[in-house]
C-alpha cells in the first residue's frame, strides 16, 4: 500500500505548525523519528477501532521503516481525520481527489491538556533551581537490552526500530572486538550507518553477452543511463543502478566518499577499480525499494589471459556480501563455466542461499535441445558448485522480444511465462525480507569475528616470548590448516564457519603476529550476549504494533 509521497505540498502552513507540535509530543525520544510505540499511545486518543489504526500504521509506514518521520507523520494524521469522517481506508484514500490542503486535523482526545502540561513541565525544567534535583527516569521496559552479564547497556527509548538497535548493538559490542583482532583487514571492512540503512541490492553476474544489461532494461521496462548493449563485452564497468530525482551517471571515485552512501569500502581496491566503478540515478518506482548491480561480462578462453587491472574476484565477494540475491546469468550457446567464472563462483562461497540461476534466451532452442541444455547446466554448476543442493533455475527469455515461438513452441512460451512471473515474485519479495536479511547478515558476521578473534589470538599464543619469532611467525603460517583445526577442536567450532586458509594466509603474511592481541574474554562475552540476549530481545520488542 503506498501512500501520496509528497504530504508536505498538500497540507497548508497553519495545519502543519499543528502536526509540528504533535508531532513533537509524540516523538518521546526527540530524534525526528515516531516508532511503533509511541504511536501506539498517540493514535489511541482518536478513539478509532484497532483494525483502522493498523491500516493507517500500514499504510503511513508503506517502506517497512519500522518508524514514522514528519512526512509519514502527516500521512497517519491525514488518514485518521479521513477515517473519522467516514472515508474507508484504502490505497487511493490519499490521491488527489480529496482536499487536502483544508482538510482538518482529526480530533485528538486529551491532546491539549497533555500539551499544556508539557509545556508546563519544560518551563520548569528551565528554571536553574529545579535543574540540579532533576534525574532521567527509565521505564523497566527501557532496560530490554542488557543481559546479566553485559556491563554496557543501550536503553530501549533510545532505539527506534530494528535497523537503528543493530547499528547501535554493534558501535558498542561487535566493533570492538573486530578493531582489536584486525577483523576489517582480514575479512570485511568495518561497518558504517549507511550499510544498515542501505536499501537491498541485487547483483546481477555471468559471462559476456549473456544478457545481463538486456535483464536489467526488462525489469525496469527502461534503460539506464550509460548502458550499451551488444553481442560483444559492452558493460566493462561495474555500475550500481539506483533511485534518484533524474537521469545522471556518478563516477566510481566520487560515489566511494559519499558518507551517505553503502560503498566506501571499495576503496581499498584503488583507483583501478573506481574508474571501472560508476552509479547510475533514474527516478523509477521499483529503484525505490531495490538497488541493482550490473558487472562486466566474465571472461572466457583467450581473453582470460589479458589480466584486468584490479582484482574482479575481490570486488564480486565484496558485492555479495552486501546483496540479497545474486542472479547467474547463462544462456543456451554459453554453458561452458571458464576459469575466471569458477573463480568468481568460488568467491561467493557463504552466500549459497542467495545465488539464482537464469538460463536467459532460452527460446533460441526447441524443447528437446533445452531439456539436454539444463542437464549440462545442472552438471557444471554442480561441480563448481560443490553442493549437494540444487540450485533454482529460472527458464526463461528475458528482453523485450515477444518469445519465440516457432522454436520454443506453445509449451516453451507458457513455461517461460511461468518462470518470468516467478522471478517478478521473488524480486518483489526482497524488500519484504530485507529486514530479516539484514539480521541473518548481522549475525553472520558476529559469529565470523568472533572465530576471527580465536584465530587471531591463538596464533600470538603459539609465538615464542623472546628467541626465534621470525622461524615461528613463518611455521605457523606455513601450518596454517593445522592451526584452524586445533582452533577448532579447542573452542568446539563448525569448520564450515572457518575462513579460506588461502585468502587468510595471504593477509596474514603482511603482519608480524607477535603484536597481535592476547584474547580478551570481556569483548568475546559481549558478543555472546549479543547473539544470545540483545538480538531476540530486540526483535521481541519491535513487532508492528497493529499485527
């Protein structure tokens, strides 16, 4: 259900110096944001039915935000006077037909006296005399985020809704940890506020002229700024297609610096890669709920041998580490996987449960053929693969092309119909999920840092206290398999959660262990506490109130 995104334009100077006020009672924790809570209490002095005041929730907070800012904020008070004069409550109760400018606030039981009392309060709050006995009352509820053995604590009024909890959850419990054991050099950059509040992205990966671009120009029934499309390797870039007020292209280096934007971490892979790296803006409505990333086609055969001039494989496991689903694109005629592909697949290991598969251009084959195609499919993947598991595969011809049919026959045209519809679902699915992905990546990651931490201090543990440091540093690195297993056998540790010894021998071939942390129990129990008490608490606490 969306609601009209420019409320402020339909509401005139008087009523939205009203809302202003309320607006500001409501936001009890004076952050410009009112959650679930506190409109519970506020809307509940319209005297509406609770099924109207869920659909008003619902529609207000048409982003799944978890919370109402100023905008949404009028939306909810708009709905509510509506629904007090009788208006049924549906998706075009907002549109243009109903006067909105001189539509009045709804009445609000209680509201003024709890204002002037308000009032009354801040002016005595004022007076240097009351200052010094003043003392910050929490609720018992308030102290939801803390367990009996964690020393710091992070009051629930100052949480605002599950995104916010996690930011704040890892400045103070799981930033530390990854700061003393060099978790950012070793694994993944360090966390900002724009990767919590970054919308989901959808990465989009396979060899050349496997239709990647034509995909993308399908789903957006339009083509994005700067994109060229041919039978040769036309995208040589890795562009982020997202929302924006008009048509423009942002180059890699200035998009990388953005403090508002979730990519400051790529610029550890150099100026190579950003000036393969850009952004293109275009106002669309699906950009509003979902980013996506196009690549440069794999390469294959002789071209493999030209060397690109920043690590591809580096830069794809870092997209996929943000992404919420990752699409391999084939086609018919491009089955054979090519070393750099394997490489690229491989680099995506930890994030199976994202990876579709789409066999694209599927009508340039008839039944038969596309049967034995899938087969192959199916074999190669499997060995690159290397899991019991099968992948799903979308069948299907994604352009603007009316399918084949001569080829593909009426069965084909109705499978391919089927597949598209089905892709559709699941796209339109991740902004639903993106919350809950958001918490599955969270928990991920602290469980990886914390096998990090392991790792990290049992190897200044095996270094020698004075003599033969330089003889030690390289057994250890050279035994390196050995010295995960007794990681693992000491802490009771799943191998799978292990890193890639190769990739972490690598770095840690530029780093002298002996200056290395010892383990500190304290930052390891925070964790804990945070995987075993914060994360249930916090998504016991922010439910949707009206559910």
């Amino acid at each position: 259900m969306e609601i009209d995104s420019s409320p402020l334009s339909k509401c005139s100077k008087e009523h939205q110096m009203i809302y202003k006020e309320w607006f500001s009672y409501a936001d009890s924790d004076g952050d410009g944001r009112i959650t679930g809570t506190d409109a519970l209490k506020f809307f509940a002095m319209s005297n509406l039915p609770r099924e109207d005041l869920k659909q008003v929730w619902a529609m207000a907070d048409s982003k799944r935000q978890g919370f109402l800012g100023f905008k949404e904020f009028i939306s909810a008070m708009q709905l509510i006077s509506l629904a007090q004069g009788g208006h049924a409550l549906t998706k075009d109760t907002l549109s243009n037909e109903v006067d909105l400018e001189n539509l009045k606030p709804p009445v609000m039981e209680r509201l003024d006296k709890l204002l002037a009392k308000k009032n009354k309060r801040a002016h005595k709050t004022n007076d240097p005399e009351q200052n010094g006995s003043s003392q910050l009352q929490l609720s018992p509820s308030a102290h939801w985020f803390t367990s009996s053995k964690s020393a710091k604590k992070v009051p629930l009024s100052s949480v605002t809704s599950i995104i916010d909890g996690l930011k704040k959850l890892y400045v103070q419990k799981l930033k530390p940890l990854e700061v003393t054991y060099h978790y950012n050099d070793f694994v993944s950059p360090l966390l900002t506020n724009s990767d919590f509040e970054a919308k989901p992205m959808v990465m989009l990966l396979g060899q050349y002229s496997t239709g990647k671009t034509t995909f993308l120009k399908h789903i957006l029934k339009n083509s994005y700024p700067g994109a060229h499309i041919g039978p040769e390797p036309t995208t040589d870039r890795f562009v982020v297609v997202m929302n924006g007020p008009d048509d423009r292209s942002i180059p890699g280096n200035t998009i990388a610096v953005q403090a508002d934007m979730p990519f400051s971490g790529l610029t550890t892979f150099g100026t190579a890669f950003l000036s393969k790296f850009e952004c293109s803006q275009m106002p669309h409505p699906l950009l509003e709920h979902i980013t996506f990333v196009d690549t440069p086609g794999v390469l294959s055969g002789e071209k493999q041998r030209t060397q690109r001039s920043y690590e591809f494989t580096g830069v794809t496991s870092w997209f996929a580490s943000k992404c919420d689903l990752i699409l391999l694109l084939f086609d018919p005629h491009k089955l054979d996987i090519s070393d750099e592909f394997k490489r690229v697949i491989s680099s995506l290991r930890g994030h199976d449960d994202k990876i579709r598969v789409v066999l694209n251009k599927a009508d340039q084959v008839d039944t038969q053929q596309l049967m034995r195609i899938y087969g192959a499919l199916m074999w190669s993947l499997g060995k690159v693969l290397n899991t019991p598991e099968v992948m799903r595969v979308y069948i299907g011809s994604f352009n603007d092309k009316p399918v084949n049919e001569a080829v593909a026959g009426p069965l084909g045209k109705e499978l391919f119909e089927r597949e598209q519809e089905d892709l559709l679902s699941d796209l339109k699915d991740i902004p639903k999920k993106a919350c809950d992905r958001r918490i599955n990546e969270f928990v991920k990651r602290a469980r990886a840092a914390k096998i990090h931490a392991y790792i990290i201090s049992h190897l200044k543990k095996e270094m020698p206290a004075m003599m033969g440091k330089t003889k030690a540093q390289q057994r250890l690195i050279d035994n390196l398999e050995d010295e995960f297993a007794k990681v693992q056998r000491e802490h009771h540790l799943p191998a799978g959660d292990f890193p890639n010894v190769e990739q972490f021998r690598e770095v840690l071939s530029g780093y002298n262990i002996d200056k290395f942390e010892k383990l500190k129990s304290q930052k390891i129990q925070a964790v804990d506490d945070l995987l075993g008490y914060d994360i249930p608490k916090l998504l016991k606490s922010f439910q949707n109130p009206y559910g």
